[in-house]
C-alpha cells in the first residue's frame, strides 16, 4: 500500500508462532503475554512510528481485550518491552520529555533496539526505520530532545486528521524539513516546519529568517507547527516577513481539539 495510514496498515504474519533460540528467555515466564508482545512488535517494525500515544491508539483500536491507551495493560505492556531480562537486554527504548515549561505536556518515544530488530529479523517480519531513527541520524535528535518530541507528536496528530506523514523527508533541497505531510485525495506533499520554543534575540531571528528561506525553495509558501498558540503567532510574525503564504498551526491546539487543522493562515491559504 502507497500510504499506510492508521485505519488501513495490516500487519504481517510472523513467520514463527513463538519466539525460538535465543529470544526464548525473553518469554520464559511471560508467555502468555506472547500474542500482545509480538503484535506490539510487528507494529512498531511496520509503521516506524515512535509516538507511544499513537502506537497504543492502534494496539486498542485492533485488541478489543485493550480497553483504552491508559489501561494497565498498555503500561505493562511497555515495561515488559522496556525493561527487557534484568534490565540488560531490551527489545525496545523508550524516553520521555517534557516539552513545556508548565511540566503538563509530556511527550513518550518508543524504538526498536538493535536486539529487538534482530529478534524481528529471526521472527521474518521486516521492519522500516523509525521516526526516531531518522531523527537521530539526520536532524541530531538526541541532542534536541524537545524539538524531537514535538515531530514525533505532531507526526501523530497529523496522521489523526488523515495526512500520511515521513519525518525527515529525502527532498533535494538545502533544508531537510522536519515532516512532510502527503494529502491522500491529490497526492501533494506539504512540508512542515516544527518549531521548538527558542529564546528571541537578533541572533535567532536572523536564523529564522534563513530558515523560512530555505524553505521557500521546497514550496512557494511556509508551514508552521509550533508548541502552542503564542509561539505559534511569534512564528507567523516571522516568517511573513519572508513568505507571501503560509500556513500555520500549534500542538497545544491540535491536541486539545480534534477537529481543527490550521489555526492561521495568509496569503493565497487564506
């Protein structure tokens, strides 16, 4: 399928119906655990997301023995993947960050470790490089763990609202933008640019005004995701300076409410 998205990604039959030779341990006293453990597994091989949230959406939408994402079967669920045999050996990572100053907007990752894409490997189910993955290895994401977060989030929210979404999208450009975002009725790409919170200053803004540049050359307008409705206007206030169009919106608003996309727009988004 071109675009894999929420309602009709279909996961793949392991090719073994438990695990075997040295992943056998992991289950030893678990094994009843086996069919939501490999399910769980498969998924985060076959979809790459990292957004824990969105990861457990999918698992209760598909599991009706699941009765919602914070149920106690969810959170034991990723402890047991997390925490692995004597907490050496794990098959997932997960880290967690607080993406605002208030401390209640707090962001889950999860990614395969090396070990649980081998075991995957063993198992036959083939596995993508996760939203984390390609942060890390393109856009340093361990060393900005807060604009991280927020792609992995605003990733999800925009797959809720029907885009399929690649971070860190391959473009033959100056700028790798954050997430692309591909509306499934025309097929066009939007490539968006998530902004963490920054401190202002001559310095910053000259290197906003590069940015939305850059990003001039992608597309003939800008895209902002931004952490909450007054970052969002500081961005706007931005990147008009430079840009004609342009789009915006924020992931306080997109979470809280469901039914809103763009929360600003100018130019011919209008």
């Amino acid at each position: 399928m071109k675009y894999p998205m929420p309602d009709n990604l279909i996961l793949p039959e392991p090719l073994r119906s438990k695990p075997t030779g040295d992943f056998a341990w992991y289950w030893r006293y678990r094994g009843k655990f086996w069919p939501r453990d490999i399910k769980a597994l498969t998924l985060m091989a076959t979809s790459g997301w990292s957004s824990r949230l969105a990861l457990s959406q999918w698992l209760v939408d598909h599991d009706p023995t699941i009765n919602s994402i914070t149920s106690g079967s969810i959170k034991r669920l990723w402890k047991r993947l997390a925490d692995g045999h004597k907490h050496i050996y794990t098959l997932v990572d997960q880290r967690n960050v607080i993406i605002d100053r208030a401390h209640n907007f707090q962001v889950s990752m999860v990614w395969l470790t090396e070990m649980g894409r081998e075991f995957l490997a063993e198992m036959g189910v083939p596995w993508t490089v996760s939203e984390w993955d390609r942060l890390r290895l393109l856009h340093n994401g361990p060393r900005q763990p807060t604009h991280t977060a927020m792609v992995i989030l605003a990733a999800y929210l925009f797959r809720q609202r029907g885009y399929y979404t690649v971070v860190c999208p391959t473009v033959e450009a100056r700028l790798r933008p954050d997430l692309m975002l591909v509306d499934l009725n025309t097929g066009n790409p939007l490539y968006v640019e998530v902004e963490a919170p920054r401190h202002t200053g001559k310095t910053k803004r000259a290197q906003l005004k590069r940015k939305w540049e850059l990003v001039l050359e992608l597309q003939d307008g800008v895209v902002i995701c931004a952490l909450n409705p007054r970052q969002r206007a500081q961005r706007v206030n931005s990147a008009k300076r430079v840009a004609l169009h342009g789009l915006a919106t924020d992931l306080r608003t997109l979470s809280h409410e469901p039914h809103t996309l763009w929360t600003y727009a100018w130019g011919r988004y209008a």
